[in-house]
C-alpha cells in the first residue's frame, strides 16, 4: 500500500475511534426526560406558541395534544395561521375537548429581515403576553408535532428540577418510507455529532443547541435575551436560541421516542428541500467551510473504501480487513440511534450514503444563496445571515 493510501486508510480509522471516545459519548443516544415526579407541588402555568403555515393536515392533532395534557396547571395555545390558504386556522381546534384554551392569530404579512417561522413566533410571543401573561414557560413546537399526554409534565420537571433555562427535545421523526428510513435516522446522528447532547448539557462547556420541534424556554430568560427578536433572520433558529439563552443559564437537549413528528417525507426531493433551505448556514454561508466540509465527509466515509479497495493500491487481504475495521467502528457509533428507530443495524452499511446525500443538500444550499434564492420554503426564499 502506497504512502497516500495508507494515509487515506487510516484517517476514517481514526474519526471513528476518535467519535467512539472524544465526543463526549454522544453516540450512545442515551440523554432522555425521566418520568415526572407524581408528588411535585404547585405546576407552573405554560403557554405554548405554535407557528402554523399551510399545516391543515396536521395542526389539529397537535393542539389537541396540547390543550387536552394531562398536567396539573393551566395551559393556553396560540396558533399564528402565518397567511396559510389550506384552512390551517380552521383546523387548529378540530380536535381538541377544551376548546378554550385555544387561541388563533391572524399572521401579519412578512417584514423584511424576519425569516417566516420567526415573525409567525414573535407574533404568538405578542399575544401571549394578554393570553398569559404570568406564565413562567413558554412551549415553542411546530405544527406537525404530537405531545404524548405527560410531555409538559416531564419537560417542566426537568426545567424547575435543573433550574434550567431551556429544555427541549429532539423529537422522533417519521421514519417508514425508504428515503425516510435512509436519511432520518442519519440526520439525527449527524446533529449529536454535530452538538454532543451531553456537551450542550453540561453547563461548563460552550456547546450549545436545541431542536426546534419542542422547545421549553423560562419566559424571564427569553426576555433576558431579547425574544427572538435578537435571533430574527436566522434560519437555524433552534441553535441561534439556544446559543444565546446558554451564556446567560443552563439547558438541556435530549431525545424523545413519545413526542413524535407526523410530517411525512416520501421522496427524496421533500427531504431535499428540507435540508437545502438552512443547511448553508450552519458553515457560516462560507465557500472555504464548504470545501473543507465536502473534503472532510469524503475522507471519513468515502476514502478507505477507495484506499482498501486497492484503487490507490494494496492488498485483498488489507483491504477486507480495513472496510471491516471501518464498518466496525461506525456500526458501533450509529446503532444507538438506529434502535431509536426499531431499525436493524443493517442500516449502519448504508450511512455513507447518506452522509452523501446530505453533502449533495449543504451543496444545493450553497447553490441557491449564491443564485440569491436563499432558503426556499413554503412558497418564500430567504437571503440567509
């Protein structure tokens, strides 16, 4: 084996033992709410802000998941319909026997330099203050997710129990089709690899993150930073919030297999356009990150298949035992998450691929912000920060 070869060889042996051992353990999916406590005294008042555009299909189910909790303090719901035209606003109490804690705003159209899901939160945030203006939480969730009967029960214990400023959750994704099934489990993985959840836990270090999907802020820390206001024109808001909220007190990120998203993916141009919209700023909407990102994903999945392979040269023997050793680790670090999923650990060979697909998305993310297009979601294209 050549020089060159062995060194391709060896860096993915490297990552993934270096993933298996430096990462603060991330792999292990293992940051999860426990079960509230039943004796807890008095239960804080919440008020959970939905942002809503053209989610007919979906918005009932998710306020009444809300509306009807089994928890012990009062709990109000604004819905913003954010100009939808599939009848989201009649939708949104069609499932609900408490009718009454639910209250639906008409969204204002677009300011310039808000993206659409941040004016349409700002705008709840708005009428919170006259719908609850004593509640000391706020719940912010999308409008495909749907909150199993104790999910404010336990989010709320973990924020009085930590004292914590934000507790939010990666949320269990849909996961049956085929590009589901390639792609979700391996987004997940990619975001702990991104943010090690225990690192964003631990109040001594700077990592900070949050899943957008249900995210319990302390309304007093949210003030404190300005609302999201401060946050306006990020696409990646969940992250933005929670790098803000973290100089100022603790959070908590973890994952869920009881708060679930019904938003379906079945082909690959839905993910696509999922992923595209936002993924050029996680690189800080830099060419030079770009590269370094698309070079660094074909080295830790792509290069020692090619080096073992004997493309660069090397022996049957050696190139059996390096994909092996390759595979080993990363079926090690990835299946975890594939078990949140009830998927079979088969999966694990076909992570490269995804890790492909996803670099393919950065890519046409990058290729719409620099044709001006930005983000395009719902119908709106967005010039990123």
């Amino acid at each position: 084996m050549t020089y060159g070869s062995f060194l391709l060889a060896f860096a993915p042996l490297a990552f993934w033992a270096g993933i298996l051992t430096l990462r603060g353990g991330f792999w292990r999916a293992d940051q999860r709410l426990d079960d509230a406590p039943a004796g807890q005294g008095d239960w804080p008042e919440v008020v959970c802000v939905i942002p809503a555009r053209n989610e007919a299909p979906t918005i009932g189910g998710t306020v009444a998941s809300l509306t009807d909790q089994d928890y012990p303090g009062r709990v109000s719901v604004i819905v913003v319909d954010d100009n939808s035209d599939d009848g989201t606003a009649e939708a949104a109490g069609g499932k609900t026997k408490n009718p009454g804690a639910l209250s639906v705003v008409a969204g204002k159209l677009l300011e310039d330099g808000w993206s659409g899901k941040l004016w349409a939160v700002h705008q709840g945030l708005e009428k919170a203050r006259s719908v609850a203006p004593d509640a000391p939480y706020v719940l912010l969730t999308d409008a495909d997710i749907t909150h199993d009967g104790e999910s404010l029960r336990r989010l709320v214990a973990k924020a009085e129990g930590g004292r914590l400023d934000l507790v939010s959750l990666m949320v269990r994704l849909r996961a049956e089709s085929f590009w589901e099934k390639l792609l979700i489990p391996a987004f997940i993985f990619f975001f702990q690899k991104l943010y090690p959840f225990p690192w964003v836990n631990d109040a001594g270090k700077v990592t900070a993150a949050a899943a957008g999907g249900c995210m319990l802020v302390r309304r007093s820390a949210l003030e404190r930073v300005g609302g999201v206001d401060a946050i306006h024109h990020h696409l990646i808001d969940d992250c933005a919030l929670a790098a803000l909220l973290k100089k100022h007190g603790p959070i908590w990120l973890g994952l869920s297999s009881r708060v679930v998203s019904k938003r379906r993916y079945d082909h690959l141009s839905e993910i696509l356009d999922m992923v595209a919209r936002a993924a050029f700023e996680q690189p800080g909407n830099s060419a030079l990150a770009l590269i370094g990102t698309v070079a660094a994903v074909g080295i830790i999945y792509l290069a020692l298949p090619l080096a073992a392979a004997g493309l660069l040269g090397g022996g049957l023997t050696g190139a059996a035992a390096g994909i092996l050793a390759w595979w080993a680790l990363m079926g090690i670090a990835y299946w975890p998450t594939l078990t949140l999923y009830g998927m079979s650990r088969a999966w694990s060979l076909l992570l490269p691929v995804a890790a492909f697909l996803y670099t393919l998305m950065t890519v046409s993310s990058a290729v719409r912000y620099w044709q001006g297009r930005g983000g395009a979601w719902k119908g709106r294209h967005y010039k990123t920060a």
